[in-house]
C-alpha cells in the first residue's frame, strides 16, 4: 500500500465502498526489564512468537529501595501490506483477549523491519501516538481504536508496531484469539484525467483519441477529457492534453 499514488494530473475517485480485513502479527516479543536498579525501565527482548504474552507493572519498593516486580510489556508487528494499494482507511482496531485488565497503555509506530532492540527502544520511548485505554467493566476482549491520522501523513504505512503495557494476566498469542488489527477501508476508483482510452496511462494515444472525438460529427461530452471544466470538449481541450504530454 505504500504511497498513495503520486500523480502530476488531477483525478477522478469514484467507486467508493468500505470492506475490511483482519490482519494477525508476523512476529511477536516479550520487551522487559531484567535490571533491579531499573526495574520501571524494559531494555530487554525476550519471548520472541510465545503461545501468551505476560504482562505486568513494575513495583519499585521505596521502603526497601528494591525492586519487587519487573515490568513485562509486549509487541507485536504487523504486515499491512495485504490492504490493497488504492485503499483509503477510515477504521484501524487492535483487539486481544486478556482478563484481569482494567486498563492498558498502547505505543504504536509504523518503524519498518524486524522487532530489534532499536525498534523496541523507539517504539517504547518515541512512539507516534500512544494513549492510556480505561476498560471500566474488565471484559476479557479488547478493542483499542487506533486514530487513522496519528498513524498516516502522505504515506500509508506498510507496517505498525504495537508496545502493550498493563497489569493483568498472560494474553493469549495464538489462534483465533491471538491480538490482531481489524483495518476497515475504502476502495477508490482512481481515473486520470486525460486518459480517454482507460489504459491509466495519459500518452499520445489519449491525443489521438481525443482528436477524433473533437472532429467527429457525433461529437458526445466526455467528462475525462474536460481538461479546463468548461463543459465543452474541444480545441481547448486539446491544448491542455498536449501540455499534459
């Protein structure tokens, strides 16, 4: 999906209608603290595509002045590459099955590659968007919706990295219930203007076509080749289409 598509004329889009597609981690990693002093910071990965994720906060003891528990957080990378290259999101869910959670801290980040130190530092210290989701009624399933505009600017990303922190019990890694995006979509029918022949191309032959069209006798308005609006097709038209070329 990458870049939305990069083009020197104005286009059409039409042919709008919403599907959407359930997206399951590629890979997945246990990112925690393993240092007494540090107990509050993860620096280390472990756990790399475990059946569950163990979750838990940490607990520096101030009375002691030792740590008590480690904190576990937990990524996730996903493969967005299956939405198709014309696609413009509306709806992007992170859903997984945890119990025990009132409330969890989600780190996103569309970072490329595989989950590495580098990755899991940026993604845990310099995250694009990250927020505190309450779970009020402590269900099991969760969804967390993720804002389509944090994640995109004028690229659609080809992958998101998702850091989960919160303290409750193991969350299940596998299956049907293994954490997963829900990314709903919008197709869009992109057609260049110019293009008279409907190859996506605008070229000389589009030059061609649109030549016959101003001198046939049967001359019929076609809207693609309107190129200064005038509800008209003709010699200007014309002018237009050849500077385009």
């Amino acid at each position: 999906m990458r870049k939305y598509l990069n083009i020197v004329l104005l286009i059409f889009i039409s042919s709008l209608y919403s599907e959407s597609i359930t997206i399951y981690s590629t890979q997945s990693a246990q990112y925690i603290s393993t240092s007494s002093a540090s107990c509050c910071t993860p620096t280390s990965l472990q756990n790399f595509n475990a059946t569950t994720m163990s979750l838990q906060s940490c607990w520096w003891h101030t009375v002691y002045e030792q740590c008590l528990e480690n904190k576990y957080t937990a990524i996730w990378k996903f493969d967005l590459s299956e939405v198709p290259e014309n696609a413009f999101l509306l709806n992007l869910n992170f859903l997984f099955n945890q119990s025990g959670v009132y409330g969890s801290l989600v780190d996103v980040s569309t970072e490329t590659g595989n989950i590495s130190d580098g990755l899991a530092s940026n993604l845990y210290n310099n995250p694009i968007w990250t927020d505190y989701i309450n779970n009020d009624d402590n269900l099991s399933n969760h969804s967390i919706s993720i804002p389509i505009e944090q994640i995109t600017n004028d690229d659609n990303p080809i992958q998101l990295n998702i850091l989960l922190s919160n303290d409750g019990y193991s969350i299940t890694n596998t299956g049907n219930n293994a954490p997963k995006l829900v990314v709903e979509y919008e197709i869009q029918n992109i057609i260049l203007l110019g293009d008279i022949n409907g190859d996506s191309i605008v070229n000389v032959l589009d030059l061609m076509a649109l030549v016959s069209t101003i001198f046939n006798s049967n001359n019929n308005y076609i809207e693609i080749v309107d190129m200064n609006y005038d509800s008209q097709i003709n010699i200007f038209d014309l002018i237009h289409l050849i500077d385009v070329i």
